[in-house]
C-alpha cells in the first residue's frame, strides 16, 4: 500500500467524521461574539431588540433586588466602573429569570450579560440568560506591567 | 536570604551560556572532555537554580513583604502550606518552577544516561542549557521573582493569594502539571542531538521512550488533578470546561501519548521514524505554546496572568525558534530516515496505530482551533469571536470514540496483515459483550430520559465500546495465562506475575488501556446529568432523582481571614439517611471576593453535589443541586492508569541494562 493511499484512508475517515458532525449539527450555535459595552449597545439599541447579544456592564450600586417567590434577580446595569462621586450615567435595566448567580456578582461587580434585550428606550428590560461576573481586583494587572516598563 | 537567591540565578545565565559552548564545541569536535565541562555546567546550574527556588520559598515562609512577588501572592493569615504553594501562585514563580524542574530532569539525565550516550550527550546538553538561558534571561530581566519593593511602598502585609487557589490539590496539582510539560525537554534534547549527529538507530528512541514516559505520566495525573480542583472548588457541578488553560495542559498530551503508540511501529518494523521524531518535537513545541497562550493573557482565561507585551514578544519568539530549528534539522536529515517498510493492508497493527496517531493529531488540531479562534477572528475582522464548550463538545466526542474503538482493535491484530480465521477469534466475545452492554444502557437510558438525542448517542457508544474494550484485555490476559499455566508447572498467579514482568510493555499497557475506558465511562455519565435551582426555608426538602435533601439550618463559620456562612443540609436517598452535607458560602476579606466550596456525597454510581448560591435575607438558601452519575470512575481511572504506567516502567533486572545491549 502506498504512502499516498494510507494518507488518502486516513484523510478521508476523518474528513467524513467531521462532515458527519456538520450534518448532524447544522444550524447549531457554536461560536459567540464577545460582548458590546453598554453605551455602544444602547446607542443601537433599537436595531438589537429580540436579538441574542452580549452586553458588558458594572451593577449599579444598591440596585440588585433577588425575587424569591418568581426566582428571579432584577438589577441594572452602567457603563463605567462605579467610584464614588462619578455620575452613574444611563443605566439599563436587567431581569435574570435564575436565582443562580455567581459568586462575584455583587454591587459595582463588572458582569457580562448573555440574552436579549425585549424593549428600548428609558423603560428597556434586558433578559439576561446568563451572568457573568469578573473579579473586580485583578492586582497582577497592573503590577507587572509596571515591572516589566522599568 | 532573597538576595542570595537574585545573585543565584544571575551567576547561573555565563554558566549555562559557558555550558552551551562547551557542548557544541564538543559535539562538532567530538571531545569527550568537553562534554564533561558541558555536563559540569549543567550541575552548576542546577544548583544555582535551586538556591533561587529554596530562598524564594523561604522568603514567602517568613513572609518577606520586601519582595514585590511575595507581597503580592501571599499574606500572614495563610497556613504554611499555602504560603509555599504561593510561591508559583503568580507570573515569576511559576517561571522559576519551571526552571527548576526543567533542571532537576537535566540533571537526572546527566546522571542516568550519560554513560550510555556519549555521542549524543553534547548536543543533548546544548538543548537542556539553551531552554534554560531563555528561562534565566526572563528571571533575570523580564519578570523577577526577586525584585524588591521601594522602602516606602513596604507594607506589613501582603494582599494574599487568591482564595480559589488556596486548596491541597493546588499544592501538587501545579508541580504535577510542570513536571508532565518540562520533562518533554528531555525527549526533545534527545530527538535533537539524533538528528545533529545523523545516529538516527534504535537509541535515541528507546532512551526517548522511557524518558517520555516519566513527564507524560504526571502531565496525565496534573491534567486529572486540574479537574478534580475545578470540580471541588469553582463550584459549577463540572470538572472540564474547554478553558485555554485545561486545553493548554491537554494539547500536549496528546501527540506524546500518539508518539507512545507509533515508537512501537518503529521499534518493529522500523517504520515512520520521520513522523516519530516530528511528533516529538510537536510535543515540545507546544508545551511551550501552551505555556506561552496561558502565561502571556493573549487568550483569556480565568488562570490568565496580566498581558505584558515584553514577554508575549519574547516567549512567542521562543517557541517559533525551537520549533524552526527542529524542523530546520528534520529536514536536512530526511535523506537519512526513509524507512525501507511499508504498510502491507489496513487490516494490520501498523494501520490501525496510524489511524491512532492520525485522530491524536486531529483532535489536537481541532483543540488548538478551537483555543486560537478569538485570535484569528481578531486578527481577521477586529473583532474577538469565541468559541464556548458546544465546539469541542460537538468536535471531540466523536473522535475520542474512534479511539476507543481503535483501544479495543490495535493490540489484538496482528502486525503485517490480520487473517480472517484470526480476527473472529479476537473478535467474537468482545464484539458480543459490546453489543449487549450498548442495547442494554441503549434500552435502559431511553427508559430514564424518555428520548435520546445525539449527545446521549455518544454516551451509549461510549458504553457499548468500552464493554468491548475491557473484554479484549480481559481476554488478552485470560488466554495469555491460560497458556503458561497449561504449558508448564506455573500457577495462574505466578504466570500473571510472569507476563507482567516479561511482557511489561504489552500488559502495562492493557492496564493503562482499562485506566483510560474507566475514565471515558466515567466521562459518558454526564448524559444522565441532572440540575435543579430551588430557594428552601428551614425545614422544607427539594428531590432530585432518588435523593431528598432537607434543609436544617445555617450557621456563620467561625471567624477567620474569611468569614461567611454555611448550611446544614439532610441528604436522603429513597428515604434512607445517607450523609449530612454542608456547603459553604465564604467571603475572603482581604481580597473582597466570595467563593462557594460545594459539598458532595460521592458513591461508585453517582455523585449528589451541593452549592450554596446564596443564604438570602429571609433565612431561606438558595441551592443548586447538581446529580452526576459515575463521576467517581473518572478518579479511579487515573488510579488504575497509574498502575499500568508503572508497570510499563518498572525496572526489571532483565531490561535495565538493555540501553547498554544497543
């Protein structure tokens, strides 16, 4: 058997493994883009109404209300990093249908939602499917940018 | 103590650049002498990086907050134990472990073969000094473990590890991990010095083949460790989330354990000596990349250091360079490699070992595709698109199956070309027992879920190959034995003991082989998942498959450098009593951030595992329960597949001397 042969079974096995895969899972959703900030989301906020989208964010402080009896989280959400003094700016508001949020995921916690957003304007919801949450204090960051410009 | 330890790593860079002189010089002028300064200089070294790693461990032990590194990974409420696994919790550490480790193999080369290997030992000794200088430049210019805070900036406490990190398995699963990924430089010197020497025979592979064994082994248990963290400490019910750090960690593993398969083709019949030497330089290289996509931040990830684009730049050129100048010296030897075999059918070992190497590179690929696609999409259309678990849980799973298959097939037909009369001696019982144990869970998954889609397919395949898998081994060994006992005055035990000992290779390797099914069954329960969110009051009960669980109370946890609260929770199964479990929900002040460390009741058919989303104002607990059947198989896989490595690498009187006989 020759070298081409034996590269030609082994190529055609797994091409025909992967187009397999292809054919059973067309029109499945693998891939996502990565999230929008919030003042670039609401400022087409119009176009992305029932759309899937990902939206990054900061919990506006105080704003988090946990609905026990309809299990589900209510918050909104800013564009900047809170600090104390700085104007919150235009918030959107966020329900989450889950009780199950993460660990980091508190007042001033930089999130990443995953969902839709059912109507725009000063009364918008945003239905979140998911929450994510980021360490607010990555303290590495900073440091060793910092050792390696010395 | 620290500066000693700064002076150490600054005195080892002329050694180890001395050292690569000597070695080339030796190698291009044959001078044995040279070598020995050369070998010399690799001890020096080794020495020197071990101050470096004792007086950083030392440092953070007597908390010294002088040091910029140890401030910013450690703190005075943290035990001992922790305080020493900090010291590779950041970017720098992590580096000197590498190092070190990188040395201590180095040197146990030196010390184990070189008497065996003179002719390859300077090019050999070359490779080791030249990953070592790259490490060396980094510690001493790029990133210091060693560099002192300004007097001012000095506090009297540091800001601590990060919680998650601060967990036993964090003390040895990194260790683990870096002795599995540093000890590919050995085979890869190795591989090396064989192709600069053009002594391209048996020894440069069998030497490689065992030295291969050895970091392939604790890259496999780190891998398992990394998810037994991930499954006891983040808290998300799973063990394995397609993150860049657990590819990068994986990557690996695979051509090494694809080179494991084929180097036997090429100790038999003498064949693929090109591909074995470029899956050896592939293992390497992408160690390296794999340390490079992970430290650098150039893919995110929760285990990602800060970005820093000094060491992108200098660790990519690093790998890009490694991986030149092997291929460089591959092809300038390739005139020397043809084999004079080919591949006779496909109905024989040597095909079904490719076919094994050929879906090993394939899901390597699609991992690394799958782990570099955010980079390309940037790249190509500025804007990062990832792909989440539903890729490599689509992309995998079929692939892995066909190995499995190929676990069951390879071993039992024949090398050259199988005979029909052969294959349905091999065949018949395993086939059969396949057959039945995938109807079985077939019939009886449809009866628990009511319907089965493709992902429970994969499941049920994954039974029914596993069920003839095992019975190839089982039958592999009950005929081998079987015929030693009819053959002569051997009791089955002694002839056990005698084909383990004589035939280690092949039945090592069945062990190893049952290791890995074990896993995969284990893996395959998690189409029988199950998951509930519920919010209870004191004293009500959620169900979850045959478990009840009774919420009782909650309670602060005793004051600490965290603080928090746990509930007391009554586990039942079908109404009998079984455990009491008590997830925690903690807070770590000095770092302001929470973590849940789940509770779990672990049995050999199921695990019933606990989280505490939330204590909520009222006194109620919001819980997630998770049901993941067969979890635990996943654990004693690793066990058994321990085992069998060790009885594919235990040194037999008979064997040990074999690399002098070549």
């Amino acid at each position: 058997m020759s070298k081409g042969t034996q590269i030609a079974v082994g190529a055609s096995v797994i091409a025909l493994l992967l187009g397999w895969i292809l054919v059973t899972n067309s029109g499945g959703t693998v891939s996502f883009a990565y999230f929008q900030d919030l003042s670039s989301f609401q400022a087409s906020a119009v176009d992305q109404i029932g759309r899937a989208t990902r939206v990054h964010g900061y919990v506006v402080k105080g704003s988090i209300e946990r609905d026990l009896q309809a299990m589900q989280v209510e918050f909104r959400v800013q564009n900047d990093p809170p600090h104390a003094g700085a104007p919150v700016g235009q918030t959107l508001k966020v329900s989450y249908g889950s009780l199950d949020t993460p660990d980091l995921f508190k007042d001033g916690a930089e999130v990443v939602l995953e969902g839709v957003l059912l109507s725009a304007g000063p009364d918008g919801v945003y239905h979140a499917d998911k929450v994510m949450a980021k360490c607010p204090s990555k303290f590495e960051a900073a440091d060793t940018t910092k050792a390696a410009s010395l | 103590m620290s500066d000693l330890g700064a002076l150490a790593l600054r005195f080892a860079l002329p050694v180890a650049l001395l050292g690569i002189v000597a070695g080339a010089f030796a190698g291009v002028k044959r001078r044995d002498d040279w070598t020995q300064v050369a070998e010399r200089a690799i001890w020096i070294v080794g020495l020197f990086v071990a101050i470096a790693m004792v007086s950083l461990a030392v440092a953070f032990a007597n908390c010294d907050f002088e040091l910029r590194y140890v401030a910013n990974n450690s703190s005075r409420d943290m035990a001992l134990p922790y305080r020493l696994a900090a010291v590779w919790g950041g970017q720098a550490g992590s580096l000197l472990l590498w190092l070190f480790i990188m040395m201590i193999y180095a040197c146990a080369c030196v010390a184990f073969q070189g008497r065996h290997n003179r002719t390859l030992m300077p090019w050999v000794t070359v490779v080791l000094l030249a990953n070592a200088t790259f490490f060396l430049v980094l510690l001493t210019f790029v990133t210091e473990p060693f560099e002192k805070l300004p007097p001012s900036h000095v506090l009297s406490d540091g800001t601590g590890l990060n919680p998650l990190l601060q967990h036993p398995v964090m003390l040895i699963h990194p260790i683990m991990l870096y002795l599995g990924l540093v000890g590919f430089v050995i085979p890869f010197a190795f591989a090396f010095a064989a192709l600069v020497t053009g002594e391209l025979g048996s020894q440069w592979f069998r030497v490689t083949r065992r030295w291969t064994l050895i970091p392939w082994l604790f890259l496999s248990v780190g891998i398992v460790l990394g998810g037994r963290w991930a499954y006891e400490v983040l808290g998300w019910g799973g063990y394995w989330a397609w993150d860049p750090v657990e590819n990068a960690s994986f990557m690996p593993w695979l051509p090494a354990t694809a080179y494991l398969h084929s180097v036997m083709i090429q100790e038999k019949r003498g064949m693929l000596r090109t591909w074995n030497l470029l899956l050896i330089g592939l293992t390497y290289t992408v160690c390296l990349f794999g340390t490079f996509l992970t430290r650098s931040g150039i893919v995110q990830s929760v285990h990602a250091f800060a970005q820093t684009p000094v060491f992108q730049t200098v660790f990519l050129s690093y790998v890009l360079l490694t991986l030149f100048i092997f291929v460089a010296a591959l092809v300038m030897r390739r005139g020397k490699l043809k084999s004079p075999n080919r591949i006779e059918s496909m109905l024989s070992r040597e095909a079904s070992f490719l076919l094994n190497n050929w879906v090993f590179i394939a899901i390597l690929l699609a991992i690394m595709c799958g782990t570099l696609f955010p980079v390309f999409t940037e790249a190509l259309t500025d804007q990062r698109i990832a792909v989440g678990p539903s890729f490599f849980n689509l992309i995998i799973p079929p692939l892995a199956l066909f190995l499995l298959f190929l676990t069951g097939i390879g071993p039992l037909i024949a090398w050259r070309r199988a005979s029909r009369t052969m294959l349905r001696r091999q065949f018949t019982a395993p086939v059969a027992m396949g057959l039945v144990v995938g109807i079985g869970s077939w019939l009886w998954v449809r009866e628990r879920l009511g319907s089965i889609d493709i992902g429970e397919v994969y499941g049920l395949l994954t039974w029914g190959l596993s069920a003839f898998v095992i019975t190839t081994i089982f039958q592999e060994y009950w005929r081998a034995i079987r015929a030693r006992v009819r053959k002569g005055d051997e009791n089955p035990f002694q002839a056990l003991g005698t084909l383990l000992r004589k035939h280690q290779q092949r039945y090592g390797g069945y062990v190893v082989h049952l290791g890995v099914v074990c896993a995969m069954i284990g893996f395959a329960g998690s189409i029988l998942n199950q998951e509930r969110l519920e919010n209870v009051k004191p004293g009500s009960e959620i169900e979850l498959a045959e478990y009840r669980l009774r919420y009782l109370t909650a309670d602060a946890l005793p004051a600490q450098h965290f603080g928090g609260a746990k509930v007391r929770l009554a586990l039942y199964r079908n109404d009998a009593p079984v455990a009491v479990m008590t997830p925690e929900k903690r807070m770590y002040w000095l770092q302001d951030q929470p973590a849940s460390i789940p509770s779990i009741y672990s049995t050999l058919t199921e695990d019933f595992y606990v989280i505490l989303t939330a204590l909520e104002r009222d006194g109620s607990a919001t819980l997630k329960l998770y049901y993941n059947p067969l979890v635990n198989w996943i654990w004693i896989g690793i066990v058994v597949f321990v085992v069998g490595t060790a009885i594919v690498m235990w040194p037999h009187p008979s064997t040990v001397s074999h690399p002098d006989a070549t």
